[in-house]
C-alpha cells in the first residue's frame, strides 16, 4: 500500500521574509528537539518560523519565536507552549562555527525552511547580514527589473 502524501515536495514552512531582511551567506541543516503534541500539529501544518532567530546559551543552540500551534484535540494532561524555545541539534563543532561567527563578525542566525527529511524535522538555518533599507530598496529594483525584461522579451518572441 502506499500512502498518499498531500505534501510531497517535504517543505513544512518557509521564511520568505528572511530573504528581504537577510543577506543570506552560510547555509547549515539542524534537527529539532519537538515534543509529540508538535510533531502532530507539523503534520497538520500549523507552523509559522517567520519572526524567528537562534540563540547560543551553554554552548546549546536554541530556535527561540517559531510558533507551532496546538491541535483542538491534544491531550489535557500536556501542557502545550506554542512559542517555547526549542533545542536544535547540531554537532559541536557547527555550534562553535555559529558562535564565532556571530560573535567575530556579527551575523545573525536566521531559519528559513522547517522540512521532513525521511521521519524527522529539520530547519535550514543560515549566518545572516542585515541589510540597510537602501539595500531592500535595490533587491525589489532588481527584481522588478527582471519581471520587466521577462515580459518584454516573451512579447517579442
């Protein structure tokens, strides 16, 4: 029997707005530490990672501000936080190439895609930038420009 997957690209949530906030540099993988009633409420899809960040306290990483909302019918005897810190697992030496990067240069960690991979929950996490408002201003220039150039060229062909 094989079952039927409504999602079958893997992508659980994305963080589109990391993309416009965030020059983007460093990619990294992270497993997450979830407790049942969230891994229940993924499977629904209720997850929002889009004002999210990581941490570094003990030399543990943690996703602080994804919200995972819990289901109606989760149990009574489970206390459901939505928006608790939840621990990511990296090996060590990942965690020590965060913290010196944050630290030495100044980035930020920033999660832009939660996704199944097999059975587990992993986050795409990235050493980020700010960017300026000038910066944001140019990224929609450019991008308006080659949504123009695209619609010229299909009407010349």
């Amino acid at each position: 029997m094989k079952k039927n997957k409504s999602n079958t690209s893997g992508t659980i949530a994305l963080n589109k707005k990391a993309r416009h906030d965030y020059h983007l540099e460093d990619k990294m993988e992270a497993g997450i530490a979830l407790q049942g009633w969230e891994i229940k409420s993924i499977r629904q899809g209720k997850v929002n990672i889009t004002d999210n960040y990581v941490i570094i306290q003990n030399g543990e990483a943690y996703l602080v501000g994804a919200r995972i909302t819990p289901l109606n019918q989760a149990s009574t005897h489970v206390i459901c936080e939505p928006e608790r810190a939840r621990k990511l697992l990296l090996n060590q030496r990942e965690i020590d190439r965060l913290i010196g990067a944050r630290d030495r240069q100044g980035y930020s960690i920033v999660a832009t895609a939660m996704y199944w991979k097999k059975c587990w929950v992993k986050l795409e996490i990235y050493l980020a930038k700010g960017k300026q408002s000038h910066d944001k201003r140019d990224t929609i220039k450019d991008r308006d420009w080659e949504r123009q150039k695209a619609r010229v060229m299909k009407h010349k062909a």
